[in-house]
C-alpha cells in the first residue's frame, strides 16, 4: 500500500481538475473558487491523489470540495483529509468547520459522523436551484443540501463541558463528590478516537493500551486502578466515564489474546491487536525521532464504563 504525504497548498489553481471535477460536477462553480482558499493535499510519489477544499468567512471555514482518486480510494485518505483540515481549522482559531453534501451522499455523510461532524441545516431544493442539469445519485435525484459542523472549541469552552458534565455526574452519583479524575481521548486521529469511545459506550471495549515510552515523553502519567477518567470525543466533548480496574505493564510482544479480545477492535485477535498497534506505536515514536521493537514495555489498562454522557446537544 501507498504512503501518503499530507500538506497544505495556499495556490490551488495548479490543483488537478479531474480532482476537482470528482466532487464539483459544475465546471464554472470550480472556476469560480475564490483565490483565498487554500488546499489540504494528499501525494502519492508526488501526484495529488486527494483535496480537501478550505474556504474562510470570518470565523468559519468550509471544507467547498473533497475528492480521492478512485485508484486511491477505502485507504483511508479522505477522513485524513477531513482530519487535517480540523487540525488546519484549530490552528487558524476559527470557531466551527462546515462541510456540504446532497442528502443522497449516504457514504459521505456517515464517513462525516465517523469523523465528529454533525447535522446542522437543510437547505431544500438547493440541487435544483442551483444545476442547470438534474444529478441523479444512489439511484436518486439530488434535490437537498445537508450542512455538518464541527466545533471548535476553546480550552476554556471544552474544560467548561467536561466541568458541567462531571458536576452532573456527581450529582447523580454522591458518592464520588470528593473523587478525582483525568480527562483524554483515545488517539490516532478523529475517526478512531471517536469510534472507540463508541465501543466503549456499546460495552463491546474494555481496555486499551499505551506504549510506556510515548507516556514518558509526552509527560503523562500512567493509568492506575480505581482511577475515574472522562473520556471525550475528538472535538473535546466528554463522552464518558470510565474506572480503571487493572493496570499491567507487558512486552509488546507478550500481550495475549485476552486483552487483545478486551480491546474490542478488528476480529478481536492477537495478530489484529499486534498490528495496528505496532504501526501506531511505530509512528508515533518515529515522529519523535525513536523506535519501536517488538519487545518494548507496553501499559496494558483494563476499565469499567461508569456513565455515558446523553447531553451532546451543544453544537
């Protein structure tokens, strides 16, 4: 399989039109782009394989295009893209990221969700104002245009939620008024942290796993029994909470099936487990300019899920 290089152009006019063209039917909506749209790019061995569009208005950015090469397509590109562009959109401290589909894009939008986004507004009939010639998608007319955001919030905002969640909580469970507790998420990108924290809340995940050495340098401390965390979606907001029941610390290479299984992820093997974390571990160290062996202390934690957080009301 391909690596791919993601990085940001602030000319798009050099930009493929067939890419362009992939999500952007309208020629003359494409030549309309305004000049102050910048590009998260995807490369392939130099080639632009995936765009994901970024336009500015005040303090919003809309994501106007995002298209992958069909020969480079299910490799996870396009929710990399969308990732990019919220890491883009945190950087340039706007307040919320759009993106823009026809109601009958039933891949994308889930692919959205997967990601954080979530519905915001229809516009009815904006296919058939808009296009001169009908667009028939899944076997159905385009007509509607489904608006997601995705928040960005402020450390303030985001410590605000997870205080309002806890208080309410407490309030619900007394017993742990005087009780502390962490707060994170899981890792390796939007779309798998989110869809963790949901294994968590369906029951179907109860342990994860951290290579010690990446908690060292990044100052964390590790996870220890009887500990209460507030686990949280991509965006910040507090999805759960969770209590650490066990904490072992294992060669990587002497996990066992069991807590493989307890992680809740792929088939639940051995071989599974062992591979997307040695490409996660591996990654992550490198970028830190150090390596992963096969041998490498690895924090085995197993948790409880306490409470499921059912405010998400806030966009």
């Amino acid at each position: 399989m391909s690596s791919y290089v993601y990085q940001v152009a602030k000319d798009i006019t050099a930009l493929p039109r067939s890419l362009l063209l992939l999500a952007e039917p309208d020629e003359a909506i494409i030549d309309d782009y305004s000049p102050d749209c910048v590009a998260v790019t995807a490369l392939s061995d130099g080639e632009t394989v995936g765009i994901a569009i970024l336009l500015r208005d005040h303090d919003t950015i809309e994501i106007i295009n995002l298209a992958v090469d069909e020969d480079h397509r299910r490799r996870g590109i396009a929710s990399t893209l969308l990732e990019r562009a919220i890491e883009y959109s945190r950087d340039n401290r706007v307040r919320r990221l759009v993106i823009r589909t026809a109601s009958t894009s039933t891949q994308q939008l889930l692919l959205y969700q997967k990601v954080g986004f979530r519905f915001s507004e229809i516009d009815h009939g904006y296919f058939t104002r808009c296009y001169f010639h009908p667009l028939i998608e899944n076997g159905v007319r385009c007509i509607d245009q489904v608006s997601l955001v995705y928040p960005i919030y402020r450390t303030r905002e985001r410590r605000a939620l997870i205080e309002d969640y806890w208080h309410d909580f407490v309030l619900r469970n007394p017993e742990h008024a005087d009780s502390s507790y962490t707060v994170w998420n899981f890792g390796d990108g939007a779309r798998v942290a989110n869809r963790l924290l949901n294994l968590v809340i369906e029951g179907k995940k109860t342990a994860t796993s951290s290579a010690l050495e990446l908690l060292e340098l990044e100052n964390r401390e590790q996870p220890q029994p009887e500990q209460l965390s507030v686990v949280t979606y991509s965006d910040g907001y507090p999805g759960a909470i969770v209590q650490t029941t066990a904490v072992e610390l294992r060669p990587f290479n002497q996990v066992d099936n069991e807590h493989a299984r307890l992680e809740g992820e792929g088939d639940l093997s051995l071989d599974h487990w062992r591979e997307i974390h040695r490409t996660v571990f591996s990654r992550e160290l490198e970028s830190r300019g150090k390596s992963f062996s096969d041998t490498a202390p690895v924090v085995c934690e197993r948790f409880q899920l306490i409470d499921v957080n059912r405010e998400l009301a806030r966009l």
